[in-house]
C-alpha cells in the first residue's frame, strides 16, 4: 500500500474516512470516523491513527478482533488499507505512551484544529 497515497486522500477529505471491523456474527460494521497519518508512540514508524470512543461497538469489536479495514475516498480516487489494530488508550494503558499527547496527534493528524491546546487537554467529564 501507497501510504503517501493515503496521507494525500486523507489530508485532502480532511480525515473522513470508513473504517470497517467484524462483527459477533462475522458481519462488517463499518462507521465513518476522521484519521490521520502519524507516527506511532513507541517505535515512530508509520501508523493510522483514529479515536474510537470506549464502549461504543466499534471499540469492543476492535478488543476482540483488532483487525480493520479504513478507506479514504476523494471525489473518484480512493485508497484503502487493511492490517492490526494496537488500542491505546484510558481502557487500555500503555504505560510508556502519553495518552493526552496521542490523541492530540490523531486530532491534528486527521486535519484537526484547536484554538486552545490547554482546554483540549482536559480530560472529559
């Protein structure tokens, strides 16, 4: 896979993208999320990062199964990448990875903006 090619319809749609997981029967369950070309927390290579939000389908699914599919689509171009999943997050710690930091690198990664770096910071009540 072109992951410039994907950074580019990435970059270009913003982020949105379809991200595609199994379900309990073997079913897809697809949902729309932004995401974003970053470097991973640990060793900096090349990741997908989006936020899936905890307890939602999509974040079980994924603890089962940590597979997924994402495609990225701009007006007739696409680009679609398939492989493991690696959750970091509050539910699952990673104790080397600053979490607040990681998810304002997805944010900024799928074409996000903040006028208030402290305010994003915040933990959510």
């Amino acid at each position: 896979m072109d992951l410039e090619q994907l950074r580019v319809l990435a970059r270009d749609e913003h982020g949105l993208c379809t991200v595609s997981v199994v379900d309990d029967d073997g079913a897809p369950h697809a949902s729309v999320v932004n995401a974003g070309m970053l470097a991973h927390p640990r060793d900096h290579g090349d990741v997908l990062g989006f936020v899936t939000r905890g307890g939602s389908v999509k974040h079980r699914l994924l603890r089962q199964r940590p597979r997924a599919a994402v495609t990225f689509r701009r007006r007739w171009r696409w680009a679609g990448i398939v492989g493991d999943v690696e959750l970091i997050g509050p539910d699952e710690p990673a104790p080397e990875v600053d979490v607040a930091a990681l998810l304002r690198d997805v944010f900024v990664a799928a074409g996000g903006t903040h006028d208030d770096w402290d305010e994003y910071d915040k933990p959510s009540a």
